[in-house]
C-alpha cells in the first residue's frame, strides 16, 4: 500500500546504485530520514505522455490496499527527463518503496553454496506466503501481479516475504507496446501471453509461481544464460528445465 508519511521528493539522496538494466534502474538512498528503494522505469519519446501519466494513476490505485506480504509503496511520480536536465530524453516513473535491508530471493539464491539446499521448512515458509498474497491479489483485488519473478519477492527483518512492483502491469505493457525491443528476462511470461499476445492474468503469475518453486528446490535461476528471444522461444516451444529429482514430492506436481 501507499503509506501516509510525507515524502519530499527534493530531499531524496541516492546513496548506492543497485542494478541498472535496459530502461531500469534501481537504487538504495534515503528521503525524509527514511531508507528507501528508488526505482526508475525510462520511457522514449514515442510514449505519449497521457498515458504515462494513466500509468501512475493505476500504481496509486491499485496500491490503495493492505497486505501483509505486500511491499510497502511510499511514492510514485512521472519525470520529465528533459526538463530534469539529466542528458536524456523521453519520460520516467519513479517510485520509492521501503528499503528491505535481507534483500531479494534472488540475491540469496545467487550468494548461497549450490550444493546446500534450502531446507524444506524455508521452501514451504516462503512458498505459502507467496501463495498468501497471490491469492489477495487474484480474488480480492481481482487483478493480477504481472511482474513475479525471485527479484521482486523481498524479505523483512524476520524473513517474512514482501512482494514488491505490484500494480506495474500498465507499465510493462506500454513498454512492450512502444518499445517492443527492451529486454526483459521473462521466463515469468506464459507461452499464452509470448504465442498470442494475451494480456497478463491470474494464470500468468500461476506459472511464474511455478517457476519461483523451481528455484527454492533447486537454487538455479531458469534460463540464465539465454536472451530473452530465446528464452521466449523455449517457453513457447515448452522446452523448460526439468524437474529435479530432490524436488520434493509435495511440490513436484505443483512445479
């Protein structure tokens, strides 16, 4: 939800760069005395500016609610780059969300040995709180996350999971609409939505969910080594990775 405590955007101080993909960008800095994660989704020109601005619209809305294993959404704005005089043109929405200092499931999936697997009480802890929220989202609210994959599923100082980038389904979509070349590693993506050009559903973060449990059992991140035009390729031919076999058997009909 979208918290009520005051944020002066003029007062945010990014500290630390984070990541930085095509469009992307994510960062960890402080506003108002408050730790915070700064996330910035560029847009080109061809956007038009009216829908940007629906798009922040629909993050606000949707984020009018409460979850317990939702990440916390301060603010959210539409910048003008140009006017910004950053060096760039075009538009793009920031948002900050609380900053979870545990990190992302896939942080821990990447720093961990390999050859020790999660213990299943931390599998089945982290899948029944994803599964918690999904099911908010799919039957409360009616909609869908769109955007679920092991960078996106945060944890708190207790380890209780906080999904975070939900109400983004506008957004992905303008982006893919007006610049079908930006990347995205999509292995989250149904062969539906990649073979057809369906709109993100409740199914979609069903079979991405799918995928966050093959990563639990398996500490392996899908397609890792592949564009994204060939990871879209595999998932549309469903040539996807098999099921291990230490997959446990409560969870291998799921996966």
């Amino acid at each position: 939800m979208i918290r009520r405590v005051s944020m002066n955007w003029n007062a945010l101080h990014v500290d630390e760069g984070i990541s930085k993909i095509t469009h992307v960008t994510t960062d960890k800095g402080t506003c108002s005395n408050i730790e915070v994660c700064v996330k910035s989704y560029g847009f080109e020109t061809a956007v038009p500016r009216s829908a940007l601005e629906h798009i922040v619209q629909d993050i606000i809305s949707r984020h009018r609610t409460y979850h317990k294993h939702l990440a916390c959404l301060y603010a959210v704005r539409l910048v003008d780059r140009s006017a910004e005089k950053l060096g760039q043109q075009g538009y793009a929405i920031e948002t900050l969300c609380k900053w979870y200092s545990k990190g992302s499931l896939y942080d821990i999936i990447v720093a961990s040995p390999k050859h020790i697997p999660f213990a299943h009480k931390v599998i089945v802890r982290i899948a029944l709180q994803l599964a918690q929220v999904l099911q908010y989202i799919h039957y409360h609210l009616g909609t869908c996350h769109g955007f679920l994959k092991s960078k996106n599923i945060l944890f708190d100082d207790v380890m209780n999971v906080k999904l975070t980038d939900f109400g983004l389904i506008g957004l992905k979509q303008t982006m893919q609409v007006f610049m079908p070349k930006a990347d995205f590693d999509g292995y989250w993506c149904d062969p539906a939505y990649f073979s057809d050009g369906l709109p993100l559903t409740p199914e979609c973060d069903i079979w991405a969910y799918g995928f966050i449990l093959y990563q639990l059992v398996t500490k392996k991140i899908p397609f890792a080594e592949s564009t994204f035009e060939e990871t879209k390729k595999a998932i549309v031919d469903l040539q996807l990775p098999a099921i291990p076999v230490a997959c446990p058997a409560f969870l291998r009909d799921v996966c």
